[in-house]
C-alpha cells in the first residue's frame, strides 16, 4: 500500500476503531426497556381489568364481599396511572440508552428522581391493602380464598408476601436508587454516552 492509500484509509477510518464506543449505555438501555415495557403491561392490564374483579371472582367469594384489599380508590388509580408514565418515560429513557443518545442520563434521572417517592408511596399502599386482606381472611374465615391471605396461619402466604415485598424494594427502589447514583454521581458527562471526546467512558 503506497503513502496515498494509506492516507485514504486513515481519512475514512471510523473514530470508533480509535476510540471504541462504550457498551454500557446498551446494557442499562435494555434493562430500562424490559422493566418500561413490563411496567406498561402489567400495569395497563391491572387497570383494565380491576373494574371487573368483583365480577370475575364472584364463583370464588361464594357470595361474601371482595377482599377489602382488592377493593379500589381513587388512590388506587392515581397510583397504577402515574406507574405507567412512569414506565413509559423508562421505556423512553432505556431506547435512548440503547441508541446513544445525550439524553440518556436526564430521562433516567428524571425517571429515578420521580420513582422513588412514586415507588415508596405504592409501596406503603400495597402494604396496607395487604394488611386489609388479611383482616377480611378473619372476618371471613370459610371462604376458600381465606387461608391464601392470612400469613398467620399460612406459611405459604407468609412467603408469598416477604417475596413479593422484596421483588417491590428491588425493583421499586434498587433500580431508580441504581440509576440516580449511577447518572447522577458517576456518569456525569454527555461523551460517556455517546462515546465522544478522549474516550473517558
């Protein structure tokens, strides 16, 4: 190759050969993407199909009233419809992290900075409805849904309920807790993103 061609190709050579993209804007983009798109669903679903609990479970309450936990407010839904955009801003946030773009860092710290609070409060509400269907478990004890609510006398339900509590603090607080430490402490640079000036990922 004489001196012109290797002029040619280093002309045209991509910045990327020199200074390699970093990966982990795909990583954190995918992850905000499943858990966005998860939220979606899920939450979407549960807001369809909750004016129509009491009517879909009717065989199984053998005529006593809806699981006082399972009964909706306004607080309820004010909750699962701030949850999904929520999710939809996550969803954003993790196709703007996979893409590279400089947005990336402020839709996931908006996203965190909204969550967290968003996250406690459902929590707390989860907490008490459980609180409420154990209650109703007491008051109704021959319905064949009581045992599957009073942890007290169903190790199985006392499980169910650690465990959903901890996937809650998990998902609910590690992940929006993650990314505002993450972008708001680490990744503080828009060249950390996209993979731009001296290469300082």
């Amino acid at each position: 190759m004489d001196e012109h061609e290797s002029n040619a190709t280093e002309q045209w050579e991509p910045d990327e050969l020199m200074n390699p993209r970093p990966k982990w804007p795909k990583v954190i983009g995918i992850i905000s993407i499943v858990l966005g798109a998860l939220g979606l669903t899920c939450g979407g679903i549960g807001l369809l199909m909750a004016p129509f609990s009491a009517k879909m479970m009717g065989p199984m309450l053998e005529g006593d009233p809806l699981p006082y936990g399972m009964q909706l407010g306004p607080v309820d839904y004010a909750i699962g419809g701030i949850g999904l955009l929520l999710s939809l801003l996550l969803l954003v946030a993790g196709i703007a992290g996979v893409t590279r773009r400089p947005s990336t860092r402020s839709l996931h710290l908006g996203y965190a900075l909204c969550a967290l609070p968003m996250n406690i409060w459902g929590m707390m509400n989860q907490m008490g409805k459980q609180a409420l269907n154990v209650q109703w478990a007491q008051d109704y004890p021959n319905n064949p849904m009581a045992p599957g609510m009073d942890p007290t006398n169903n190790q199985a339900a006392q499980i169910t309920q650690i465990a959903t509590l901890a996937l809650m603090i998990v998902l609910g607080i590690g992940i929006p807790a993650l990314y505002l430490i993450w972008f708001g402490l680490i990744k503080t640079k828009p060249e950390q993103v996209t993979g731009d000036e001296e290469a300082v990922y």
